[in-house]
C-alpha cells in the first residue's frame, strides 16, 4: 500500500515538472523567436523550423507519459504565441 502511494506521488511530481518545464522552454523560445522576427527574416524561418521540431519531439515525449499533462503543454505551447500576437497587435494600435 505505501509503495503505491508513494508511486502516485511520484507520477505527480514528474507530470507538474514536466508542464513547469514546458512553461519555461515555451516562453524562452517564444522569447527568442520574436526578438528575431523584428531582426532578420532569413533567420526567422529557420529557427522557425528548429522550434517547430523540438516542439515535436517533446510533444511525443510527454505524450508518451501521459495524455492529460501532453495536452497541458499543446495548450501551453498554443497560449505563448496567442498572447504575443494579442498584446503586438494592441501595442500596434496605441501607436497608430
């Protein structure tokens, strides 16, 4: 009996480490990625390319641990760039 509890908690542990690692990678990259739309175009894409494949990867990895905590981090992964493009746009019209 404890040792399943303890597995439990383990399982939880790992699940909200995974999605707090996400959370961070995502912002990093997301970071990183828009200061290069401003820069270079050529660039962009290729990094573009690069994000979209680690993202891949570790999509597969977490989906493999489970499907609840892989769908936490598709919609973590979906939420940055949402949030970027909202708060863009809105300081595109304060300036206009």
């Amino acid at each position: 009996m404890y040792l399943n509890m303890m597995s439990m908690d383990n399982e939880i542990f790992w699940g909200t480490l995974l999605i707090i690692i996400s959370l961070i990678m995502g912002s990093l990259a997301w970071v990183v990625f828009s200061s290069l739309i401003r820069n270079n175009k050529k660039k962009r894409y290729i990094y573009l390319l690069l994000l979209l494949g680690v993202a891949v990867i570790s999509l597969k990895n977490v989906f493999n641990y489970s499907s609840i905590v892989g769908w936490i981090v598709v919609f973590i992964y979906f939420i940055i760039p949402l949030t970027d493009f909202i708060f863009r746009h809105a300081r595109k019209r304060e300036l206009n």
